[in-house]
C-alpha cells in the first residue's frame, strides 16, 4: 500500500474512533478509503473493486453474489409519496439510520440460515419476496417442524408505524429489538444470542462484514439488531399501480387516469366516510396510527395487544400493518383466517363482530356495528382497488434478494 492511501484511512479510522464513545450504540460506516484509486495491478489486495478492495471482495464472493458497488438502500422517496403525514409514521431512530453497508449486513443475515439452531430456517423462510415478504402458509414451520401461533406478517414499509411497536400485539417496542425475537424463539429459530453470535464470528465473510459495517470484525447482538433493522426499514414499496396513478393527480380521492374505472370506484369508497377504510389504514403506507378491534371476534381467545398489557380494554386489538403488496399477503389477519380479500371485503360487509373494545369506526352512533350494504359492484371494486397496491418492482428487486450462492 502506498504512503498516500495509508494515511487518510489512517486519519479517518482516528476521528472515528474519537467521536464514538460506545461503538455499539452509534451506527457509522466504515468503507474503503474514497481516495484510493483503482488500481491497474489486479494482483494488489488493496485495490478496489468497485466499493470493496479486492481481497474483501475475493472472499464475500467465495459465499455471496454480492454486486462490486453497493445497493443503494437510501433511495429518495418521491414528494407525492413522503409526505407529512407518511413523514410522522417513520420510526427510524437517529441512532440507527439506514446506510448501504449497513442493509448490505442485514440482508445477508436475513438470508442466512445459520441464524437457526440447525441452519434450516433463515428469516427469509417465513418472509418470502414474492409474498410481499410474508408466508403464503396460515402458519409458518420453524427450524424443528414447530408452527408458529400466528400468521407472518409482510414486512413493505414496516418502517413506518407511529408507535413504533411490531408483532400483531406489538410486544415489541421497537424493530430493533424485534429482529432479535424469532432468532431466539423457540419454535423459529431456536438459538441463544451468544451461541448466535459464535457462530456467525466463525464465518470470514462475517468478518468482512463487520469489519465494513461497524469498524472492527466483533459480531455482537446489538450490531446484528442494528444492520437486520436497517435492511428491514429499506424495504418501501412506492412503485405500484396505485403509486403511478397518484403521481398524476394532486389528491388520492381524484380519479387516477391510469385505473379501470372499476379500481377508481374502489379507491373512492376505500377513501369514503361509507366504508372508512382509510380511517384505520392511513398514509401512502395505508397503515394504522394504533393497534385497533376490527371485529373479527365476539370473544378473543388470541388476546392481541390486551394479553400482553394485561389491559382489558385492549382485548382484540391488533397491529394494523401497512396494506402494501396485500393481494401478494394471503392468507389475512393475525391469524390467516381469510385466504382471499373477497373474504376480507365480506367481512367488513356485513361480518364484523360487536364486543366490548370494537373500534368505534365500526359502530353508528347507537353503539351497534355498522353494516356497509355493499354492492357485488362495490366489492369487485374495493378487491381490485387493493391489486394495486402490488409492487412488482419492489417484490423482483435484487437488492432484498438472496445473496447467497449455495
Ligand atoms: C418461523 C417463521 C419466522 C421466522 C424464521 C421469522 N419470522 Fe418474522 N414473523 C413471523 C410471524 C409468524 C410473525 C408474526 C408473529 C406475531 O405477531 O406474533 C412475524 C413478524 C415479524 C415482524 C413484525 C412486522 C410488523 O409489522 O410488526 C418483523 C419485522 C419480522 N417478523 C422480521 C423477521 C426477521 C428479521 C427474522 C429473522 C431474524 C424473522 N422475522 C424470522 C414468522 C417468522
Ligand atoms: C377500525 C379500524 C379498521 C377499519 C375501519 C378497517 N380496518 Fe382493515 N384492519 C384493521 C385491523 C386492526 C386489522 C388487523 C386485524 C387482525 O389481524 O386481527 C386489519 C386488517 C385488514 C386486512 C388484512 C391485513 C393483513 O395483513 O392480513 C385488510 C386487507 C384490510 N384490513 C382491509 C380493510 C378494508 C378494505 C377496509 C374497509 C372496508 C378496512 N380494512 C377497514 C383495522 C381496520
């Protein structure tokens, strides 16, 4: 390595580490020295190979189709799309913003089986691409056979729910800690951190992960929470049909010209005070503000939010996750108990059930459930209206695909 390729990475490593207090904590990025050049010597392992030198880059390949320059995770997302109102959903915290080299790690991590106790099971197993990154099956099978107790959830645009909290009874308060739960749970994956944390160290493209990720080659928990999170949030869809047509108009309750009229008259009763669906599934991400009882039950033997707060008024609620890429998300609910979204429309129709903590979006102002009469018309087209919400751009996109070779 020459003198002056030396120098400035050394410079920089020191200014790092300065204003890092505790590594763990901060996320920062680490990549090859911007000033080296590339090199004519194909031999030098210094050289660079796009954004890696070419001895990182030698060994991720040995395991990884990695492209030689970095996906781009941080995408500006157009102005019609991240408006004010999606801008107060967003629940990136300022200790853990999106990076490419950071969701590089995390993409691998979630396509990497060694994050199951008999390296059966990746994350990517229950949160399938061409599903919206969810499970086509009501329930998913983890690294021993076992069923989980609810359905997977599509994780397009998980990046912004107000509260920040994840899981149909949002237990976890933030994604973060989220990304952690499946690893160590004893139905999905099935390892403790540290034998997590063991296993992944012992693996060299790891090490070059790491080291590009967070400075040094140290696998720790916290610093897999942080690059799975990253990937997770780069996951926003914003490319669909529905996306297409609201570029052309200057509010979403316009007809849009690229829609069948069938898809417009959906949309229009989607956005109306009739049915009141965007009351509950709000923002370009068609998300809740707050868990909510859609009426799915009288009684709830899945407690949803309420088992976990011990609250009663909190019985049958349930996380209200974004509705993007949902005709790719069956089966539906919690519990996957709808397998078509003609189903889903029927129960909104005339199939909601009364209970104590039903949300009022539901009720008229005598308290009882509201019936929405609609037409097999209107069904057609509130079904046709939720197709557009498919992203296929975001479902093909190699930068959330398996990069693994084998
Ligand atoms: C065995 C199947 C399985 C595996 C493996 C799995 N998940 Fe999940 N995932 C689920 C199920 C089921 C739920 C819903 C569980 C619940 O709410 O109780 C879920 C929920 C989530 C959510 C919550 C989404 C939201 O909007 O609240 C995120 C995020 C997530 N998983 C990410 C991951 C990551 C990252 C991994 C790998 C570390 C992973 N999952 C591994 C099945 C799985
Ligand atoms: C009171 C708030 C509320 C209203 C109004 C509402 N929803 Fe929902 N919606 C929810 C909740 C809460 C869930 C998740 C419930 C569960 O899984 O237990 C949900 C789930 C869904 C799902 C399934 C999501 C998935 O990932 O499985 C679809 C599709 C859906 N709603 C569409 C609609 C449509 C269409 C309308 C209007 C006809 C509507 N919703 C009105 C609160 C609401």
């Amino acid at each position: 390595m020459k003198v002056s390729t030396v120098l400035p990475l050394f410079v920089s490593l020191i200014v790092f580490s300065a204003c890092s207090s505790d590594a763990d904590e901060e996320f920062e990025v680490l990549l090859p020295d911007e000033t080296q050049e590339n090199s004519e010597n194909q031999n030098d392992p210094d050289a660079l190979v796009g954004d890696f030198t070419a001895a990182d880059y030698a060994l991720l390949s040995a395991s990884l189709s990695l492209d030689e320059n970095l996906e781009d995770y941080t995408v500006e997302l157009p102005n019609f799309f991240f408006d004010n109102q999606l801008q107060n959903e967003d629940n990136t915290p300022n200790t853990n913003p999106v990076t490419d080299m950071g969701a590089t790690l995390g993409r691998v991590l979630f396509y990497d089986r060694r994050l199951s106790a008999n390296n059966t099971i990746s994350c990517a197993s229950c949160h399938i691409q061409e599903n919206g990154f969810s499970d086509p099956d009501q329930f998913s099978l983890g690294f021993e056979g076992g069923l989980t107790g609810r359905n997977s959830m599509g994780l397009a645009n998980a990046r912004f729910y107000e509260n920040g909290r994840f899981f149909w009874d949002e237990r976890a308060a933030s994604l973060e800690e989220q990304v952690l739960l499946p690893i160590q749970d004893e139905v999905e994956m099935g390892l403790t951190l540290a034998e997590m944390e063991e296993k992944l160290q012992a693996e060299d493209y790891y090490q070059v992960l790491f080291r590009l990720t967070f400075g040094d080659e140290t696998v720790t928990s916290n610093r897999v929470s942080l690059a799975l999170a990253q990937f997770v949030r780069a996951m926003v869809s914003y490319q669909s049909k529905y996306d297409l047509g609201r570029a052309q108009v200057n509010d979403e309750e316009a007809n849009f010209p690229n829609f069948t009229a069938s898809e417009n008259l959906g949309k229009n009763l989607f956005f109306s005070n009739r049915t009141r669906c965007s009351d509950c599934h709000h923002t370009n991400s068609f998300v809740g503000d707050a868990a909510r009882n859609n009426g799915l039950d009288a009684a709830f033997i899945d407690l949803g939010v309420g088992g976990v707060t011990g609250n009663n008024n909190q019985v049958g609620e349930f996380k209200v996750n974004s509705l993007r890429n949902i005709a790719l998300t069956a089966p539906y609910m919690h519990d996957g108990r709808f397998e078509t979204l003609e189903e889903v429309i029927a129960h909104y129709n005339n199939g909601v059930q009364n209970s104590p903590t039903l949300d009022n979006r539901l009720r008229i102002n005598n308290g009882n459930v509201r019936r929405l009469n609609l037409t097999q018309v209107e069904i057609q087209g509130l079904v046709d209206f939720l197709e557009t919400l498919t992203d296929e751009t975001f479902v093909n996109d190699e930068k959330f695909a398996d990069p693994f070779i084998n």
